[in-house]
C-alpha cells in the first residue's frame, strides 16, 4: 500500500526520511501488520478511519519496534552492562 504524504513543510529533507523509514532495521523483528478500514469510527467522524494493526504483532505490541532500535544503537559499553525490558 502506498501512502500519500502531504507536503507540509516540517521536514526538510521528506524523502530522506520516507528512505529512513523505509530501510528501518525493526523491520527485521516486526511483521508488516495490515491497516484495516474502520467502519463504525469512520461513521461516526463522518470520514475514513484506518487502523494500524499493530496488536496483530508477534507480541501484541508496537514495542518490539522502539525496544529493538534503541538496543541495536547501544555503544558496546552499555551493551555489555545489560538490558532490562
């Protein structure tokens, strides 16, 4: 699915960060979780609600994304001192 970005002028460098995006090692431990129509919320804001489905992940959550990106830039030194999760 291709989303469509509205120019908005907060980022400077929008494709460079779509790449980002895009090239984000998390994708290495999430799955691609759907975005699904919401019929009731869509009616009821009178406009189309999707939903990312993140519950859809291996654990439920979308903290498997932010948890893995932090522990993947850790210096060796903060690394050898361990994780608590």
């Amino acid at each position: 699915m291709r989303l469509k970005i509205k120019k908005t002028g907060s980022f400077k460098n929008s494709k460079r960060y779509i790449k980002l995006i895009e090239n984000a090692s998390v994708y290495d431990v999430a799955i691609n979780s759907p975005i699904t129509f919401a019929p009731n919320l869509s009616l009821k804001e009178k406009n189309k609600i999707f939903l990312k489905r993140e519950d859809l992940q291996p654990i439920f959550s979308f903290k498997n994304r932010g948890a893995y990106n932090k522990i993947i830039n850790l210096s060796d030194s903060e690394k050898k001192r361990g994780v608590i999760a």
